[in-house]
C-alpha cells in the first residue's frame, strides 16, 4: 500500500462498528414502535376505525403525494400543514369545548390531558379504546379534513376535488387520528409519548422531555471536544489535508492537446442531459417558491390545476437527484480511462445504453408522478408506476428498481474501464478506493428498497434516511472526495500518498459522525429515546470534518489561481467550484445542520423554513455545485477551444452562489427565525399553518426572493447548458487509440 495498512484497517473498523449500532437500532426500531391496532373503539364498543383503514390512510398520504405538501411528524414540504400537529390541536379544542363546564373532579384542561396522554391500547386483544372526547373529535374533523383536500371549490392550492374517493377520505382520516395518538399516548413504563411528546402542544400535555434537553448539551459538549482533538491533530501532523507538490515544477497540458476517448466523448450527452434537468429543476423550483408568495396563481394563471404543489415539489426534489446522478454518471466514465491511461473498445455503445435507461427512468417516473396523484393509475399501479409518496424516495417502485439497476450497470461500465489499472494493486490505495466509493452509490440508495408498501411510518423513514442521510451525506461525500482527489492526483497538483491520505481522512472523519448520525432524523418520528441520545451526540460531531473544509475551500482557491510555466490552470472555475463546495459544506451542512440538529431547538423548529435553508445550501451548495465543477472540468476537454467560454464558465459560477446566498440569507434563514419564534411562543401548530405564510412580513420576505432566484437560473443555469450544449453539438472527436502518456494531463518542466 501507499499508506500504513493502518488507514484501511481504521476505515474498515469504523464502517463495521458503525452499522453495527444501526442494525441494532433498526431491530428496536421493529420493535418498540407504536402499535397499529386491529380496531378503535369508543366507549360504547362502536368501531370507529380499524387497523387496516390506517393501512389504508397512509397509502392515501402516499397516493396522492401529501408528504409533499406538508408533513407528517414533522418530515416532508413545508406549505401544508404538520398533519399530526394540526389534528392533534384541532383534536384538543373539540375535546377541551365539550369537557368546559362539566362536573367533576378534573378540570376540563386537565381532563383533556389525561385522556390524551392514557395509554387505552390493550395488546392482547388488539384494541384502541377512544375516549368520548376523541371519538367525537374524529368525527367533527372527518369532514373538515374532507373539506379542505376535496377542495370542491377550487380554492387554494389544490385542484378541484382533489381526493375524490370518500371512502379515501375516511381512511385518511383514521391514518391521521392514530398518527396524533401516537404523539400523546405514553409509552409504556415511560412518561413521555410514542414521539418523546413531539408535537409541543400544551393543550396536550406535550412538552420537551429531559432527554432532548440531556442529550443536546452533551451533544454541544461533544462538539467543541471532538474539534479540539482535530484541531490538535491537524496542528500536531502538519502533513495532513490537501498538501500541494512543491518540489516539481508542472506544465499544465492544454486541454485541446489532450485527446479523449469513445467512451469519454460520449459522456457529453450527459451533460447536456444533465444541464437540461438542472434547468427544469430550477424552473419548478421558482414554481414552489411563487406558490408561497401567491399560492391562488401563478400571474394570473391557474396553474395549480395542473401542476398542484405536491406535485411540482416532488419534480423539484427528484429532479435536484437525478440532476446531480447524471453529472457523476458522466465523471465516472470520463475519470475512468484517465486513470487506466486507456479504454476498452465499446465503452461508447455501453454509455449510450446507460443513457438511454437513465433517460427511460427520469420521464417515465416524473410522467407516473402526475398520472398517479391524479388517480389515473389504480389500483396498486399508483405505487409501482407513480410515486411511492415518501420524500426523496418518490418515484414509484418500479422505476426505483431500475434506477438501482442502472447504477449497477455504471459500477460495471467503471469497473470495465479501470480493470487494468487494478491488477498488482493493493486493495487499500486509490483505484481500489475510487471503485468502492462508485460500489456504495447504488448499494447504499438500494436500502432504499427495504421500505416496503406495508411498513409503518417510522420503520419507512429509519430506511428513507437511509438514503437522504447516509446516501448522499455519507457515500456521495465519498465518492466525492475520491474523485476530487484524483483529478488533482492526474494534474500533478497533488502526490498519490496525499490523495490517498485525504479519501481515508474523509472516510474517518464523515464516518465517525455521519453513520450513526442519521438518527438525528427519527428524533420525533416514534422511535426509541435511544435513536436520540445516539442521533444527538454522533450528528454533532459530524459538524468536525466540515470545519475543516473552511481550510480546504482556501486550498482549492489557491489552486484555482495557479500559474504554470505555460499560462494559468485550465480549470480555474471547477476549482473555485469546489472551493464553494467546501464553504457551503461548512456553512449549510455544518452550521445550518448543527444549528436545528440539537434536540431542543428540533423539538420547536422540525419542519419549518430553518429545514429547508439547511437542505437548500447543503444539498446544492455541495452535491449540486460539486455537479457544476465536475461539468465544468470534463466539458474543459470534450468543448472545441473556439467555442469555450471561461466568462460564462465564472458567469455561472459566481451567479449561482450568489443566487444561493441571497435564497438563504433574504429568504430561508429569517423565514425560519420567525416560524421557529412563532412555534414557541404561539404554537408549533401555528406555525406551520398558510396563513402564517401569507402574514405581510412572510409576504414580503417571499417576494423578495425572486431576484436572487432570477439570477440563479438566468446567470447560473442557463450559462451551464449553453457550454453543455456546445459540447454535445461540437463535441472534439474521439481517438480510440489514446493510451498510455497520450492520456496525461500534465507533465513536469
């Protein structure tokens, strides 16, 4: 090996002790969750509801894509309402109403918490007995519930008759009574609920428990420790980190100079592929935005009636993934040859292939999105063929399988490509190391698949996370990192020990925190008091590695501005690129993350705009500017001299940053003071409500984000396509035989 055996040996460590707490939290996941009963009853022995109606009810919420236009325990869009935490209120104020002015030893405040807070399932016969309260109540707010998502007026932000099943309407109603159940029936041998007495509702009885409040001061203490030893490490080995080759001189080679083969020049399409779908993304995105700021139409026009909310929130959300797929799809292909110094024949028929699933999957899964929240699709074909309704996860199954499949297909069409350089290497050093961070890709968003049609909520979103944190946060950061340090390693930037040292210092440092860190997710979703002391503490120190990118975002700005004996680095923009990804990394994810990630500031804040800031300037901010800097690298060598421009290569650049910053600084952040504000002195409830959006300061602040969204696809998107365009359409041409120093991209003066 490169390095001492001690760096895999570390890494492997890491990963098995790792998920082994995470399988050990998945079986208490299986176990202790609430229990879904097999009938409800009032206090007559009528049956209001039965086991299979919740069933039923959440196949509804999926159906119809409600998970993407409000929440559900607090995960999902954020312009509907928190379901749970509306019933729940709705709930207590009929309860409270009825009980007002009744004899007894109880007054009717106390008697409504009492009643919510019992515990009345009995497991042996598998029944919920509702109290006289709660069974009215489920009935006052069946056809409140039916009201609002028929919409039979056309008001708002639903289409006409939206849900046009009443019986479906039932059985989402039954979901939603035994969802806010769960949030104020203790456990059993426990004071606090199924959730940790999430949502705050005072009429409930639902406060904070010791726990939150425990678990986020040690989780702040785990912090500022864990930085400490860092810091002291990193000053103690001063080799650690991104170290720059000083003792050579490099001759950067011309780009055009650089022949590229089949397998590469076909990888244009992908990017013009890719660009095309960073354009519409941004456009429904634009669309979701102006829903806020004016959610009866759009300028005039009615477009809810074709596009609803839910339904341009999941286009923006899968499209963000496919997106950023299609760049590293491309990036792997491109890399691959440049790290054998040669390409098997038919590398080129195998990335059209791939395209062209690829290109099956997107259309087909963004077409059944819309077929099946417009109940076109009946039967069980909604969740095969239309989206399964969870976020991030929406895409019906079927095309989430082929998805699975396709990235199989490209670990394979990677693996082919580099196969040469394999042989005689360690499996520790940096070959190996790329092809099993492409390996995890697939496999770590195939968990996705363990989240079956009939899995309760809480198992569904310990899987779901699976891929929204571990996927992207965890192994996207790998693969990340191991590309960006081969890329340097090929321009002679950088040794191979250093490139080596920085994959396994990521894989440490990512890995400590972030795999037992995605638990910091299921805080208030119904799993065990475990899931958050675990979540808490391992997702502060997750917050480390990203304040070390601060030092490494000015490493990259440094190698941006690098001057070569032959003029200046030819992929100045890339560069600065990534050294944005290592600024919002720190920023978005690191202390926009931190910040809602403690459980106490979570228990008030779960679902507001402080949610969205974070996953806007940590999602783009890093994997979708990554995307932009891997293009820009590539099309570098694939777009003819005469047609590249490194004005709109930086147009780009710099707009979509500033775009970003002025979404999250005009817009996102004070949004989500207010709302976290509100939450605590009004109502979480509150909140989350329309009208706290439509509130004049809410307006305004809503308003005033169209010029920072303007700018972000006129000056940001739009640029990228054009020089992806012209690599597709003018694309150089391909030399099969290109191998060996033909493939270098530097050499020393």
């Amino acid at each position: 090996m490169v390095l001492s055996p001690l760096w895999l040996q570390g890494a492997i460590l890491t990963f098995v002790v790792g998920f082994a707490v995470l399988l050990v939290l998945a079986f208490m996941i299986y176990r202790d969750q609430a229990p879904i009963p097999g009938k409800v009853v009032d206090p007559s022995g009528n049956v209001l509801f039965t086991g299979q109606d919740i069933r039923a009810g959440q196949g509804v919420f999926q159906k119809y894509g409600l998970m993407e236009y409000g929440t559900i325990f607090g995960h999902g869009a954020y312009l509907g309402p928190d379901f749970t935490a509306d019933y729940l209120h709705r709930e207590a104020e009929i309860m409270l109403k009825m009980y007002q002015g009744r004899p007894g030893p109880l007054s009717a405040n106390e008697r409504v918490r009492k009643e919510l807070r019992d515990n009345r399932y009995n497991p042996t016969t598998g029944t919920l007995v509702f109290t006289e309260g709660q069974a009215k109540a489920f009935r006052d707010l069946q056809p409140v519930y039916a009201h609002s998502l028929r919409n039979p007026h056309a008001e708002g932000l639903l289409p006409t008759v939206y849900i046009h099943s009443v019986e479906e309407m039932r059985q989402l109603g039954a979901f939603l009574a035994w969802a806010a159940w769960t949030t104020t029936a203790q456990r059993p041998g426990q004071s606090y609920s199924y959730t940790s007495n999430w949502p705050p509702e005072p009429l409930a009885g639902n406060f904070p428990t010791a726990a939150a409040l425990v678990w986020s001061v040690l989780s702040i203490a785990a912090l500022l420790g864990g930085t400490g030893i860092v810091l002291f490490l990193f000053g103690r080995y001063d080799w650690l980190g991104w170290q720059r080759v000083t003792e050579r001189e490099v001759v950067f080679l011309d780009p055009a100079n650089v022949p590229i083969t089949p397998g590469q020049r076909a990888t244009r399409w992908y990017f013009l592929v890719a660009g095309a779908l960073f354009l519409v993304q941004t456009l429904v995105g634009g669309l979701n935005a102006h829903y806020r700021a004016e959610p009866t139409n759009f300028y005039g026009l009615n477009l809810a009636g074709y596009i609803p909310y839910m339904l341009s929130r999941t286009w923006h959300v899968q499209l963000a993934i496919f997106f950023v797929a299609a760049a590293y799809l491309a990036t792997g292909i491109f890399v691959a040859p440049l790290i054998a110094r040669r390409e098997p024949r038919g590398q080129s028929t195998l990335a059209y292939i791939l395209l062209v699933a690829v290109a099956v999957v997107v259309v087909g899964s963004l077409l059944g999105e819309a077929a099946g929240m417009r109940d076109m699709l009946k039967g069980g074909l909604w969740y095969w063929l239309g989206a399964q309704g969870w976020e991030y996860l929406d895409l019906g199954r079927f095309w989430q399988i082929l998805l699975v499949v396709g990235l199989f297909i490209w670990v394979a069409i990677v693996f082919r490509g580099m196969r040469s350089s394999l042989r005689g290497e360690a499996i520790g050093n940096m070959p190996y190391l790329f092809l099993y961070a492409s390996l995890a890709i697939p496999v770590f968003y195939a968990t996705g698949l363990l989240a079956t049609r009939g899995s309760t909520y809480v198992v569904t979103d310990f899987w779901r996370f699976w891929v929204v944190h571990l996927w992207v946060e965890d192994f996207l950061e790998l693969f990340t990192t191991a590309t960006v340090a081969y890329i340097f390693m090929l321009l002679g930037v950088i040794t191979e020990r250093t490139a080596t040292r920085v994959i396994y210092l990521s894989v440490l440092l990512y890995s400590v925190g972030g795999v037992i860190g995605t638990m910091h997710h299921l805080y208030f979703s119904g799993a065990p008091v475990a899931h958050m002391a675990l979540g808490a503490f391992f997702s502060a120190m997750e917050v480390i590695p990203l304040t070390l990118l601060s030092l490494e975002a000015y490493s990259f700005l440094r190698l941006g501005g690098l001057e070569g004996p032959t003029g200046a680095f030819p992929h100045r923009w890339a560069a600065w690129s990534l050294a944005a990804v290592g600024l919002w990394n720190f920023l978005g994810a690191g202390i926009f993350g931190f910040l809602i990630n403690l459980p106490i500031v979570s228990y008030y804040e779960i679902g507001t705009t402080l949610t969205a800031n974070h996953g806007h300037t940590a999602m783009f901010g890093v994997y979708g500017m990554l995307a932009v800097g891997l293009m820009l690298f590539c099309l570098r060598y694939i777009v003819p001299p005469e047609r590249w421009s490194n004005k709109l290569a930086g147009t780009s650049v710099v707009s979509l940053n500033v775009g970003l910053a002025w979404m999250s600084f005009v817009n996102l952040f004070p949004i989500g003071l207010v709302q976290l504000y509100d939450s605590y002195q009004v109502g979480y409830w509150h909140a989350r409500e329309l009208a706290f959006v439509l509130r004049p300061t809410i307006h305004f602040l809503e308003w005033a984000r169209l010029p920072g969204d303007a700018l972000f696809i006129v000056g940001g998107v739009l640029p990228l396509l054009w020089l992806a365009f012209q690599g597709a359409i003018h694309g150089r041409p391909a030399t099969q035989e290109a191998q060996g120093e033909a493939l270098a991209l530097y050499k020393e003066a």
